[in-house]
C-alpha cells in the first residue's frame, strides 16, 4: 500500500504537478487558470491534476461549471516535516564532527 | 530531461529509499550495513540503491571489497529549499487573509 508520504513525494517529481502547487499556494485557482501556462492537451493537463488529488494535496470542488482547486497543507507539511527531521540529524552529525576535529586538533597542537 | 528536483523527489516516492536516507543522515555506511534491515533479496535492495545514487541524494566508494555509501546534501537542501519556499508562500497568504478578516471585523462591529 503506498504511504501519504510516497504518493507526495511521487506527485511533485513532475515540473508540471509542482507548477500547480507553486501557483496554488498563492491560494485557490479555477482548472482553466490552473491550465492555461501549461502548453499541452487540457486531458493530458487533467491527468496531472488527478495524481495530485489521488495524492491529497489538491482537493477541489465544482460549483455550477467550474471546479476550483485548493492545497490541502497537511500533507505538505508532513513532507516538509520528514525533510526537516533528516535535515536536523545531519547537521547534529556535522556538530559532532566539528567537536571531534577541535579536540584533535587541541590535543595535536 | 529528468530535473535535479524530479529526480530527488522520485527517489524519495519509495519507503524503503527514505529509509536509506534516515539512516544515513546518521553517517556513512556499507551496502550490507544498509541492507540488513531490510527484508528483501540483495538484488532488489540493489535497485533501491541505484535509484538513489543515480538521484545524486547518494554517493558511495568501493575501497577494497566494501562500498560505502553518504550522503549528498546539496540535492537534499534543493528539496527542503523548494517546500520551505512553498511553506513561505502559503503562510503569508495566511497572514494576509487574517489581516482581511480583522478588518472586516473591525468594519462590522
């Protein structure tokens, strides 16, 4: 079964998927607007925007004839969550690698 | 052609890819160390691996008959740049819309 997290991080290895986040962050925005910097076939457009909303991060809603997109934060902040926590062990690594030099270096000095 | 980003991200679809990289924040380690906790046959834990050094996330060393492997952190800080920059965005038209809100309160009350 794929994870919140494997299907966030497969939506958004596409440029065009993470164009319509970057867009839809600034709040939300109507298919055709979403579409129109896009320069390809609407359908091969809206294919893209069902693996972000298989994914969770883009949920929308149609009223009368326009279906209006919108980000859902939690699944982009478990992403951004998952990153920060690798990142946070890697830079205590790199503290205790530099503690460890500065006690070679007093003890060889 | 494949982008730094679609490539990291891609790498990172996959639970027992992250695990990789979760334990090798931690410091470098040999492809047996790495494979060890995982219940799959060498070959396809080969494949996992081939994934993220062909990412960039992932660099090893063959010295005699170990390969060790590390990590990259500049393709890790790409990603972590991209979602906190998406983070940034969203929370400032989070500030905006309640700075709206207040107004309207302020109008009608």
């Amino acid at each position: 079964m794929q994870s919140q997290l494997d299907s966030s991080f497969s939506a958004l290895s596409d440029p065009t998927r993470r164009a319509v986040i970057e867009r839809l962050v600034n709040g939300p925005a109507s298919v055709s607007d979403l579409a129109s910097p896009h320069d390809m076939a609407l359908p091969t457009f809206m294919r893209h925007l069902k693996v972000l909303e298989d994914s969770g991060l883009v949920r929308s809603v149609k009223k009368g004839r326009v279906r209006t997109c919108h980000i859902e934060a939690a699944p982009l902040m478990e992403l951004q969550g998952w990153l920060e926590w690798q990142r946070r062990v890697w830079d205590q690594r790199l503290d205790r690698l530099s503690t460890l030099a500065e006690k070679i270096n007093r003890n060889t000095s």
